[in-house]
C-alpha cells in the first residue's frame, strides 16, 4: 500500500466525540476510519480483521480507556506474532508527561501525541509511522528473501552431479518465485540435465533438444547473467505445464564464453518482479559456477583415473612360484581420486610386492603416485631390501614433493622357502591367511614417507605352504565414523572366511566393504612352491 492509497488506520478511544474528531482529522487525509470505544473492542476487532486478512495499517490508541490502559493494549498487540507489525500511536490528555511519554514508547509505540494537538502533526505523526511500518516490512521481506537465496546458493552449491545440480536449481528457483520452474544444466558431452517442480518434462528426447539448441543459440557469445523471453511457439509443448501459455521467462548464465549455459526457467507472466529477478540472477550465477566445477572436477577425475589405470596393470604379471591377484576399484563417482597403487616384480633376490597410497586426493596425488611407482621400479634394479627401498623413496618424496607424504608397505619373498622380509612406512599392516581359515595382522610397522623419520629394519617371516599374504589400502575399510580397530577386525574376518584362492580372496573384500568413498588397491600372494 503505497501513501497515495492511503490507510486504515484503527482510532481507540472511549469518548465518542474524540472518535469522531480524530476520525475527521484523518479521513480528510485520505485515510479510512476504523472506530472503538474500549481496549476489549479493538482486541476483538482486531482478531476479527486477522482472520479476513484486513488488518489496519497503524492504530491510534487513547491512554485512559475504561477497561485498559493504552499502554496495556499496545503491549498485547506488540506481543501478537503477527499485529505487532502494526504502529500505535498513543494521544492523551491527561496523561502528558515526560514519563507518560516514556511509558507509552516502552510498551512498544511508535510515537505520543499529546492533546490538544494540531491537525497537522496529527497527520505527519501518522504518516511518519506508516512509512516506518513500510520500511521495516520491505527489510524485513529483503532479508528474507536473502536468506532464502543464501540457503539456495549453499544448496547447489552441494551438489556432486549434472542432475542433482538441476534438480535443487529447479526447487530453488520454485522457492524464491512461489511458481512452477524448472533448470537446465548442461552435463558432458553437452548432454542436457533437466529438473523441475510444480511441472512434468515430455518424455521425448526432442524436446529436449529443441530446449538445448535454443539456449546455446541465445548465449552464444556471450558470457554473464542474461534473461531471455521465449515464445510459446519457440518453448517445446510440455515444459511448464500448464503454465506456458505465455512463453517461458529464462534466466540463462555462465561464467565464461567456452561454457555451455546453465538455465533457471519459469511461466513469462510471473517474470515481472524486479525484486526476485534479481535474486534469480544471483542464483543462476552460482548455479553457472557450480557446473563449471563439477565439469572441471569430472575432467580432473577422469584424466587422473586415465593415468592411474594406464600405470597400473589391469592383469597380474607372472611371477615365477606364486598365484597373485591385483584389484584397483577408483572411489565412488562423486568422490576424487586417491594415490592408491600397486607392485609386483620379480627380482634376482625374489618377489617384491607391495601396496601404497599417497595422501590427497585428485591429480596432483595421482601423479606423485606414478612418480613413486616408477621410481621403486627403478631403485628395485640394483636393490631389493625393502627397508632400503623406503628409505630411497622418502629421500625421493623430500626433495621432489616436500608437501606430500605417502604409506608403503613392500614384501620380499623367496617363493622357494617362504622367506619374507617385510617393511611398512605408515601402512595398514598386511595380513596372512593360513590354509586352515585363520587370519591374522603382521607386527611391522613404521612411519610414513616423506616425513625424514628413520625406518626400522624390516621383519623376518615365515609363509608356510597355503598360506595367503593379503595387502590393501585403507580405502577398502575405513568409514566415516567407524573406529579403524573395528573396520580392521572386521577385514580380518572376512578374509578368514573368504573362499580359497588369491582371486576369490580380493573379490570377497570388494563384496564384503561394497561401495567406497575412497579408492582401493588390493593384493593377494600364494606361493605355488612351497613343499
């Protein structure tokens, strides 16, 4: 309600001349009169108003009333959730003093007319509230309107997909217009993720196509925030139903020319606000840098999944004497890639194999996890004692990745005796498993690489015929919120009860932990002869 309107303005007061004064006082003003005679009949009133959606604008409100004081009846409406918006104003009398006054804008008033007063400062006092009123409401509903988009930018923000990201720029984009609306992400291959609310999708594929075309012919070019009206004749059949009629008003974004758009979309005739376009503006920004990052991220991922996979042998390489099974399975989709990576090689002193991860996540952790694997092959040329090994590869990770650390564990077996020299910087120690089901962790340990700490000499052990070295990284078992003691028990029981074989041992792990959030190398090594 604008001031040129006018107001309803609600006159308390017990004396039917003063209502009929004050009234005539503001009608004059434009202003309608609402009139009562007792604090109990402005209460009643006042629900009765609630109710049909019809409160006054602003009350004013005499201090000696009959049945309550003024100052009473401010503070009920001031305690009402949804009245105590309204502004009173007091007037009196009788009661003008500086304490009254004080009294009067403690209870929650918004001004204090002392009588007789001017026509004048009657109508200014009014007004003066009123535009009051208007501004805290209109801050108020900003606010809120903010924190809605703040709630919204932080939601799409959390998405780890095209069509999650689509999915919550749709629910946002309904939220903050009160409408049907739906969102347009593009994915890769310039695959075109859709999501909507309040409104079903066709269920052929060309008018999806028709909807990605018109968006990459409309920001062509171009790059930033830009609305777009478009024709119902140009908007397929079925998006916004029933409510495209009118065309589609589109809000399409990105961060940056060689970006395909993203696209908030809603009914054209409720595109008229300039208040929440501009909110979708912002949201269509955010929603433009999120799929920019998931796009960077999944490029990341698959480049390093692509390096990872190509270094590590997808099949066992023979080793003279022994069955050997190698497992790599990447972290789940939406999670980055680790550092986990395997070894086996034969050399002139006997089989050497390990597992290592490098801690991080992504390409950088990927690439140091190459550098790491190349360089213990070629230190394994001249050298084969594991603890020697450890040492070379952390002198390695100090002077080339001062910032990186990594756990390896490697194993030197003799597959004519079962002799094994086993050293382990940081890793989860490896586990054997005997011939007749019993299961049980090997006591080696030491600190990671990459942290100049000294190593211990490796460990003596003795692999009897059947038994199986089983070595993993810890992605296979750890779990947000699980203690390691208990995920580690529970790998030693699966591995006791897994069938025999090296192979069947590693699938029944996989199948045992299911999907991970971290990547996941395994090994497991049978020596074939043992007498």
């Amino acid at each position: 309600m604008s001031e040129a309107d006018g107001a309803t303005v609600l006159v308390v007061d017990d004396l039917e001349a003063n209502r009929y004064a004050m009234g005539a006082v503001l009608r004059r003003a434009g202003h309608r009169v609402v009139p009562s005679a007792s604090a109990g009949d402005a209460l009643i009133e006042l629900d009765t108003r609630l109710r049909s959606g019809a409160l006054p604008d602003a009350a004013l409100v005499d201090i000696g009333l009959p049945d309550m004081n003024g100052f009473e009846l401010c503070r009920r409406i001031k305690a009402h959730p949804v009245i105590a918006a309204m502004p009173v104003v007091h007037f009196s009398a009788a009661a003008i003093t500086p304490r009254d006054r004080s009294r009067g804008l403690d209870a929650g008033a918004d001004a204090y007319l002392t009588i007789p007063v001017e026509p004048e400062e009657i109508e200014a006092v009014i007004r003066a509230a009123l535009r009051g009123a208007r501004s805290r409401h209109d801050a108020e509903a900003q606010a809120s309107r903010l924190t809605r988009l703040a709630a919204a930018i932080t939601e799409v923000h959390c998405a780890h997909g095209p069509q999650e990201l689509a999915d919550l720029a749709a629910v946002a984009t309904a939220r903050l217009t009160a409408g049907p609306a739906a969102a347009f992400v593009f994915g890769p291959g310039d695959a075109l993720y859709a999501g909507s609310l309040r409104c079903d999708f066709p269920p052929d594929s060309g008018a999806r196509a028709a909807v990605a075309q018109l968006l990459q012919r409309c920001m062509a070019g171009r790059s930033g925030v830009h609305p777009v009206t478009a024709p119902a004749p140009l908007w397929p059949p079925g998006f916004l139903v029933p409510e495209v009629s009118g065309g589609a008003a589109l809000l399409l974004a990105r961060s940056r020319a060689d970006q395909p758009p993203v696209c908030l979309a809603r009914p054209a005739r409720a595109a008229g606000d300039p208040d929440t376009a501009h909110l979708l503006g912002r949201l269509a920004q955010a929603t433009a840098l999120t799929a920019e990052t998931l796009r960077t991220t999944a490029e990341e991922r698959h480049v390093a999944l692509t390096l990872q996979r190509s270094f590590l042998p997808q099949r066992p390489p023979a080793l003279p004497g022994a069955d050997l099974a190698l497992r790599y399975v990447p972290a789940s989709r939406n999670a980055e890639i680790g550092g986990d990576f395997y070894v086996a090689l034969s050399t002139p002193a006997g089989l050497l194999v390990g597992v290592g991860d490098v801690v991080g996540h992504s390409l950088d952790a990927a690439t140091v996890m190459v550098e790491l694997r190349h360089a213990l092959r070629a230190y394994a040329t001249d050298e084969s004692d594991p603890a020697v090994l450890l040492r070379r590869l952390d002198r390695m990770l100090q002077r080339y990745h001062p910032e990186a650390t990594a756990t390896v564990c490697l194993a030197l077996i003799d597959p004519h005796t079962g002799r094994a020299r086993i050293a382990n910087a940081g890793h989860i120690r490896p586990l054997v498993v005997t011939a007749d089901g019993e299961a049980s962790y090997l006591a080696v340990s030491g600190p990671l690489l990459g942290l100049e700490l000294d190593h211990p000499h490796p460990a003596e052990v003795q692999l009897a015929h059947g038994d199986r070295l089983l070595m993993v990284t810890d992605g296979l078992i750890e779990t947000r919120g699980t203690d390691l003691t208990v995920s580690l028990e529970r790998l030693r029981r699966a591995a006791a009860h897994a069938p025999q074989g090296v192979a069947a041992l590693c699938d029944a792990l996989l199948d045992c932990f299911g999907t991970r959030e971290d990547d996941v190398a395994l090994l497991a090594l049978q020596l074939t002869g043992l007498s």
